[in-house]
C-alpha cells in the first residue's frame, strides 16, 4: 500500500508545479516586472528546458478543464473567457512568447 500512496503524490508534484508557476507569473507580470532586452543564455535554457515544458502540460490541463467546465460556462454565458484564460494564455506562453522572454 505505502509505494502506491507515493506514487499517487509523485503524479501530483507536476500539477503543484505547474499551478505555482502560472500564478506566479501573472503576479509579476502585474508588478511590471517584465523585460525587454535580449534574454541571456541562462534565461533562453531555463525557459525550454524548465518552463515551456510545464506550461505545455499547464496547456493541457487548463483544455480538459475548459472541457470539463464548459456546460457551466455556456450556462453563465462566459465561454469565450474561460476559453481564454484556461486554454489560449497558456497555449501563448509555449507557442507564442519569444523563448527567454518572461511576461
């Protein structure tokens, strides 16, 4: 039973990971923390290495809730916000952003 509860913890580490990046990056991008010069090499590394990886998983999580959540949000009339938030922002940050630029 123990190796089964570890690694049913060991599956959720990723979805921690994944939701304290996101929210810590909207909050610095709220305090105007973003950069506009040329990215260093430790910047570009860390970001495909560390970053666009857990939010191409953060991408994936935030479409099958946008599936999940979508009869509540087509009951509420907000489809297209969810559909923005939980889906497209994420998507922007692996496909969109220019690799090293953080905002």
């Amino acid at each position: 039973m123990v190796p089964r509860r570890i690694g049913k913890q060991w599956k959720q580490l990723p979805m921690a990971v994944v939701l304290v990046m996101a929210s810590s990056g909207s909050a610095m991008a709220g305090e105007g923390a973003t950069y506009h010069g040329k990215p260093s090499a430790e910047a570009m590394v860390f970001d495909t290495v560390v970053v666009r990886p857990l939010m191409l998983v953060g991408t994936a999580v935030g479409a099958v809730l946008y599936g999940i959540s979508f009869p509540f949000s087509a009951a509420g009339g907000n489809t297209q916000e969810a559909q923005r938030r939980l889906v497209e922002e994420p998507a922007y940050q692996v496909f969109g952003r220019p690799l090293g630029h953080f905002d």
